[in-house]
C-alpha cells in the first residue's frame, strides 16, 4: 500500500461490487485511494493532483467507469474531471 496522503478527489460510477478491485489497481500504480459512500453512490477518492491518472489506471484495468470529459483550468497543476458521457466496459 502506498503512503498515505490527502484525498480530495473523487472518482464515481464504480460499481459497489468492483470499488475494493479498483481501489487495489490504484495501489498497485502506487498511488493512494480510500474508497467510500458518496451522496449518490460508492466512491474512489484520491490526491487531486493524480485524479486523471488514476481514473485512467482504473479503465485499463476493465472495470467499468463513466467516461469523463477531461478539462485543464489555466494556472492549474492538475487537470479536472468533469461531466459523465457514457459508461466504458471494456
């Protein structure tokens, strides 16, 4: 398990019976997750300076994720997610 570090982040869509998985994928890439009850669902929460990378760690891994829109704010450091498409199941 990675060192732990501040999550603010948050990944959803994950389904209740593949978070613990994706979770584990994430320590796998060494990066820090805690997964959780969102107002609407179970969650991934993770350092918001590698929420991209990790949302890209967990679709390679085949588990199922709404597809994200990704935006960069200028004068930002990291890139956010933002806005559901449509479900990849790969």
């Amino acid at each position: 398990m990675p060192e732990k570090e501040t999550v603010t982040a948050t990944i959803e869509g994950i389904d209740i019976m593949e978070l613990e998985d994706a979770v584990r994928v994430l320590w796998k890439e060494n990066i820090y997750a805690e997964s959780g009850m969102g107002c609407t669902g179970p969650i991934i929460m993770v350092n918001e300076e590698k929420n991209v990378r990790s949302y890209r760690y967990i679709r390679k891994s085949r588990i199922c994720i709404p597809r994200k829109k990704i935006i960069v704010k200028k004068n930002s450091k990291a890139p956010i997610c933002f806005g559901v498409f449509f479900v990849v199941c790969l």
